[in-house]
C-alpha cells in the first residue's frame, strides 16, 4: 500500500467552507439571536482525516458533516452556553468561565459534595452557577478530580502543536477488532474500522450497558450496524478469562477507561501492545490523568469555544470533542506501526490541536439565512445532516456464544 499523508495545510478559505458545511455554525449561537463561527480548522481536520481513510481504506464519510450527525439524529439546536444536549452549562467562576456536566444520573449527589450542599436533582444549576461564581477554576477542578464529575476550568489558549501524524497506512481489512468504549468517540473509531472491513466485537457488561443504547435509536444503529455484541461480567472469573482471551485475539482493541478501571476488567494495555495488539486507549486527558469529561465540557476545556458579542463563552456545535476524537482514533488503528501500538489519545490534546491563532470567520445575514465571509464570497451555513443507518444494531449480548465460540473460547 502506497504512503498517504494527511494534509495538514489549509487557506482560511478552505477553513471558513469546512466550518459552513459541516453543521457546526447552525448549532453554535445563542437561540435566539446570530450564529457564530467557531475558531481553529476542528472541521478542515475532520475532513482531511475522513479523505486519509477514503484514499486509503476506501471508507467513504465526510469528516466535517460528522460533527454535527448526532445533532441531526436528535433535532438538536444551539443554546448559547447551555449545550446542545442540555447536559453541560458554560459558568461564570470567580476567575473566568467553568464547562460543568451533569450527565449522569448520579452527577446532582457528587456536584452536591463538590459544592457542600444537598441539590435539587430536578434542577441542580442555580446551586452550582451560585458557588462556582466564588470559587476559582483550579478549586473546581481538583475537586471534579477528585470527585470523578466532568468540570473543568475554561482555557483561553488559541496557539497549539502541531497534529499527530499520521502518514503510512493499512489495510484492516479481517481484522478482529474488540470495542469496550461506549457513548460516541470510542464507537466512532469502531464504526470506521468496521467500514474499512474490519470484524468488530463490542465487549459490555451487564452492570453498565453501553449509556448511548439508551439515547436515539437510529444514531445508535448508525455507529453500530454489522458489528457483534458480546456481554460478559468481569466479577465472574470464567467471564473474565474470557474477556481475556477476547484481548489475547484481537488486532485492535478500543477502550475509553481510565488505567485503574481497565484493571478492574484484569486488563493490561502496555502487555498486550508488547505482544502486538494496535490498543486505542481514549481519555478525557490521557491516561496519566484522573480527569474525567465529555464532549462538550472537554471541548471547552481544551478551548474550542465561540464568544458572542459581549465576549462571553458559547458552546461549539454539539459534544464535538467526540466526533473529533472518533476520527483520529480510526485513523490511527489505520497506521502502520511496527509491531503493536498503544496510544494514549487525550480527547483534549485532540481538540487543542485543532485550535490557531487566526479570527474565526465573520458570520452574515441573509433574510432568514445565514453565510461565513471567505474570499471567494459568501458561503451559506448548512444545517446538521446525518447519514441514513445501513441496519440495526445487534441487541446487547446477542452473539455472545457465536463470537466465542468462533474464536475458539470457552464459553461460560
């Protein structure tokens, strides 16, 4: 297979189309009142990844339309600095801006603990907005650290390193793939590998199904159609053998645990990369952090945030770290490296990557329209689209004695 490389040049022309086509400007702006380009080449990335992997592996997707595909699945809308889920609200701290979620059904007792207070589960926010208000960004997040909820302090950096490379690619065609993430980064990388013909395995357990089972089925289905699901309980010692045994055959595996969680599963990633398994390990800020996140509160952190007139924090697009991290994931897997591979992907690292010096594109009205300003004229800013799923997804655990069964695996 010949070399390909992934471009890493772009005019502000092509970054200003990127944006405008990808869905994200629609769904970033107060609701009520303008759209606002975002800053930095997040969807130029996007699609310059997306192109790598049509050349190479014949995966035929649009990076930039990615971006914002759950968003079109759900009907999503932009909602200044409260995300486009509604899960993640942009506060003001007592010295800048704070991203915090509260996601999870167990997120109002841990933010109550955070803040000293018991919450209101039903509507947490004033409670949190009140003490975030007074206490600093690096307080916030060394208590979300400890406490294990995705806060953050919002960074105001736009200068970043240069991309990961990624130049040599291969084929994945066969390969066994095995899938532990959940939710939409993880998922994503595993859905892209699946196009480029890879056999892939979703591991679950049954104390925690994958959350996004729960979320709209279609987009589900999307990320999911043609893969195998498997579920095994890590607390039953045949179960775990063969969780093992699952990892001792794999080409690649996809997690998206913190270390000391993948322990828990019996699980070493650096063994079985020495071995030569290609391991995909996504965090919210690498694998020697405790930190935990999600899209959108990772986005900000990592600084991808517009700002409307009064100079205020404004979400980007919808959980758009994840998408972006998806698809660098995949791109990885489909590098050729010598011998087995970890890699530690930092779903912040990815995002800030992203980021540059430059202005983000001014934004113009139209009647009811809306266009980012390039050189070559207006382009009109697209509304989110998603594509149309191939096919259902496999009910949790349905082919957990063919998968193992076909592996040569003892069941249990």
């Amino acid at each position: 297979m010949r070399p390909v490389t992934v471009s890493t040049g772009s005019s502000p022309e092509r970054v200003t189309v990127d944006w405008a086509e990808s869905g994200i400007v629609a769904l970033t702006g107060h609701a009520d009142g303008s759209v606002v380009a975002p800053p930095g080449r997040g969807a130029t990335r996007a699609r310059e990844l997306s192109s790598w992997m049509a050349t190479c592996a014949g995966v035929d997707v649009d990076g930039a339309r990615l971006l914002g595909e759950r968003a079109a699945f759900d009907g999503l809308r932009r909602r200044g600095a409260v995300s486009a889920g509604g899960a993640c609200r942009l506060l003001r701290s007592a010295d800048g801006w704070v991203a915090v979620s509260c996601a999870r059904p167990d997120d109002p007792p841990l933010l109550g603990a955070m803040i000293g207070d018991d919450l209101d589960a039903g509507d947490p926010w004033p409670a949190v907005a009140e003490w975030v208000r007074v206490h600093d960004g690096r307080e916030l997040a060394e208590r979300a650290e400890l406490l294990g909820i995705a806060a953050w302090p919002v960074s105001s950096e736009r200068a970043t390193a240069p991309e990961v490379p990624i130049s040599l690619p291969r084929s994945v065609e066969g390969l066994l793939v095995v899938d532990f993430s959940a939710l939409w980064a993880g998922p994503l990388c595993a859905h892209l590998l699946g196009l480029a013909g890879a056999r892939v395995v979703k591991v679950e357990t049954p104390q925690r199904p994958d959350g996004a089972r729960l979320g709209n089925p279609a987009f589900y289905a999307l990320l999911h159609h043609g893969h195998e699901s498997v579920v095994l309980d890590p607390r039953d010692t045949a179960d775990r053998r063969a969780i093992a045994a699952l990892v001792d055959a794999a080409d690649i595996v996809i997690e998206a645990s913190r270390p000391r969680a993948l322990a828990g599963f019996g699980l070493d990633a650096e063994a079985a990369a020495a071995r030569g398994t290609t391991w995909i390990s996504i965090t919210a800020a690498g694998r020697a952090s405790n930190r935990i996140g999600f899209g959108d509160d990772i986005a900000a952190a990592a600084g991808l945030i517009a700002h409307d007139e009064t100079g205020a924090p404004l979400f980007v697009g919808d959980a758009i770290a994840d998408p972006l991290t998806g698809l660098t994931a995949a791109a990885l897997a489909m590098s050729r490296t010598s011998g087995g591979m970890l890699w530690d992907i930092s779903m912040t690292e990815v995002v800030a990557r992203t980021l540059t010096p430059e202005p983000a594109p001014l934004v113009r009205r139209h009647g009811d329209s809306w266009s980012l300003d390039t050189a070559i004229g207006p382009i009109p800013v697209a509304a989110p689209t998603a594509r149309t799923p191939a096919g259902s997804a496999p009910e949790s655990g349905a082919d957990t004695e063919h998968v193992l069964r076909s592996l040569r695996i003892p069941v249990p």
